[in-house]
C-alpha cells in the first residue's frame, strides 16, 4: 500500500454478503421515482451538478448513466439497467448496506491503510451497465473529499468479477505520490472544478499502468491521491461494486468539499 498507493484483498466478503446488497440495490432502485433524476457524468461534472447531485450527501438517490436516454429523452432500456449509482448515505440510513459497510475487519484494513480514526462519509453502489456504462475518465478521489493533510481513502468492493472487457479499474501504480491535479469545490453555491496542478494524465510510465481485474468478493483499497479510471463497459455483463470514502477525523476536512455532514448527522467510523 505504501508503494503502490493501493493494495488487492482478494474474497474479502462472502457470496452471501454480496448476494443481499446486490439485492437491496435493485429493491432501491425499483422503489425509485425517476421523475426528478439527474444524469451523472464525470466527463462536465461541474455543469452537471445540480442541486439534484448536491443535495444528495446525506440520502439515498439514484443517479441516471450519460447514455441512458435517446435523443428525445426516453430510456433506451429498461430502469434497472439504465441507473449510474446508487449515492451517497445508504452506508448510514439503509440497514442492508450499513452491515455491509462495517466491521471489524474494514476498521483493521482502514488503520492499515494509515487512517487512524476513519470517518466514512460516502457510499457509493456503482452498476457499470452492460452496454451503456459510462467511462470514467483518470482523476483522483482526494479531488472530492479534500483535508489537511490529504487522507481520503477509498474502499473499492467487486460485486461482480471485473475485468478488462466490463470495465475494470485501472491504476496508475506509485502514482500517490504524485500531487493533487483538480479539485471539486463549492463556493457560494455553485460547484466547480478548479485546476491545482498542470501535470498530466496519463503522462505515466506505461508499465505502472495497470487494469484491476480481480474477482468478485475482492476489496480493492487506495490513496486518495492515486489515479485511476475506468473504460467504458461495452460488453454484455455488467460490473457492479460499492464504494465507501473515509477521511482521517484528525485531518481538517473542507468546508469546500461538496459532501458536508453536521453534528446531527456525522460520519461515523468502521466500528459500531
Ligand atoms: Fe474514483
């Protein structure tokens, strides 16, 4: 993890484990009135972020893909297979994902990792759709939750086998040490991505660049300022994992940072 700024634990949680979340996921997104959804890019995320995406840190929403509608805005395929995400409290207002979000064995891998009070402020259920799942593109997750001293580390859970074809993970290897490109902020309101450093991506050596392609159950963990991205999923299978987002609580976490939690809803830690 220090090396590499990401480690791979493979079966890190069980069929079962998977199998109920998998469930839950699609239970919220049948119960899921779509009339006020936004579609979720990476790509324009500043023009995008409407108060729909905002609003959305302390809830349960479900987030469209970029190509789920056709040119006059009806869903190319059914609802189920239309949905980016799942965001961005679900490990604290559903029970179903709050079991799969803590443990003792979560809170070990996270002091592992160098957080030694871990507040997890973001869950994430990512579908990668078959056909139509969006790419996204190299960025850093410290963009996001930005403290002082960088600590954002990110819990990544394949709930399907990923691999090149479905649109696995790809990693710029040693790449944490390099320093901060973007970042996500809100000022006044507005959201927008503002530019810190010029270096580019993926300007990496081409062999610390490499696919995640690892089997369902497995726990991929990294630094938040680690690069990494996904293609696009072409493919007929589609690429499910959830993600948490943990800060360091000693850290000082922006009041910039578009995701804010009050004293009458924290981020809670690993341990219950
Ligand atoms: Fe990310």
């Amino acid at each position: 993890m220090r090396e590499d700024g990401f480690a791979v634990i493979p079966r890190f949680k069980a069929e079962a484990e998977i199998a109920s979340l998998r469930r839950r996921a699609e239970a919220i997104v049948q119960h899921f009135d779509d009339s006020d959804a936004s579609v979720f890019s990476t790509r324009d995320q500043a023009a995008r972020s409407d108060e729909y995406f905002l609003a959305s840190g302390d809830k349960v929403r479900c987030f469209f893909e970029e190509e789920a509608f056709d040119a006059i805005g009806r869903l190319r395929q059914p609802k189920a297979l239309s949905i980016n995400k799942i965001g961005h409290a679900m490990h604290d207002l559903d029970p179903e994902f709050e079991r799969f979000s803590h443990g003792d064995d979560l809170h070990a891998v996270a002091c592992e990792a160098g957080l030694t009070d871990p507040k997890v402020y973001q869950s994430m259920y990512i579908f990668k759709q078959p056909g139509i799942g969006g790419e996204v593109d190299w960025h850093q997750d410290g963009a996001f939750f930005f403290t002082d001293p960088p600590t954002v580390t990110t819990f990544w859970f394949a709930l399907e086998d990923a691999g090149q074809t479905n649109g696995c993970l790809w990693v710029h290897r040693g790449g944490h040490r390099t320093p901060l490109r973007r970042r996500f902020v809100v000022r006044g309101g507005a959201a927008r991505m503002l530019t810190l450093s010029g270096m580019p991506w993926p300007a990496f050596d081409e062999r610390d660049v490499l696919p995640l392609e690892v089997e369902r159950g497995t726990l991929v963990v990294f630094q938040g300022l680690l690069p990494h991205c996904s293609a696009p999923n072409r493919s007929p299978i589609s690429r499910h994992a959830y993600t948490l987002h943990a800060v360091d609580g000693r850290a000082r976490y922006s009041s910039e940072n578009w995701l804010q939690r009050t004293a009458a809803f924290p981020a809670r830690g690993f341990l219950l």
